[in-house]
C-alpha cells in the first residue's frame, strides 16, 4: 500500500469552498442612502425650515462661527476632481485682509 504525499505548497493551496447564504449580494444598490439616514436628514431639514432656513444659517455663521465652520467642514466634499486636463483653481476667502506691503 502506498500513498502519495503532495508537496507543502499543493496541500496550502487546497480550499474548501463553503456554500454562500442564499441572500449572500442582494444588499442595497450602491450610492442608496438606508432608510434610517434618509428619515434623519429629513427630519434635519424641516427642522431647519421651521427655524428660518437660510437666514438662520446665516445668523449662525455670525453669531457662532466655529460651529458653524464646523458644519461646513461636515458637508462639503472631502475630495474635489476635475475633468480638465489643467486642473483647477482653489481660493480661500477667510474674510482677513491681506497685510499691507512694507508693514511689519
């Protein structure tokens, strides 16, 4: 009787392949927000409406600029593309005036 022994790298590349759940990739469609967020941001919304919209935003953006700061740091995008070739110009506007030349 003799049995043939496979060599180490044979036997570590031997997988047993289990058998998926049956919903295994039906999950929601990319890009489709959960129904827990879409209902949280609605309820953001009207909030937002109730209290005066724009103008309210306005106010905090006066009244309480890191807050504020902060939430547009919340909602803008993290990363920015362009399709032309030659880039694109960013400016900051920090509402400080630039120093005047010979000031020190």
């Amino acid at each position: 009787m003799s049995s043939k022994l496979l060599p180490i790298a044979e036997v570590a590349t031997v997988k047993k392949e289990r058998p998926k759940p049956p919903n295994a990739g039906k999950g929601r469609p990319k890009g489709v927000p959960n129904k827990a967020t879409g209902a949280l941001k609605e309820m953001i919304l009207g909030a937002l409406s109730k209290v005066g919209g724009e103008e309210y935003l306005v106010r905090q953006a006066e009244e309480n600029p890191t807050a504020f700061l902060s939430l547009i740091a919340k909602v803008l995008p993290t990363e920015l593309k362009s399709s032309d070739p030659g880039g694109f110009l960013v400016r900051v506007v920090t509402g400080v005036p630039p120093e005047e030349k010979g000031e020190a």
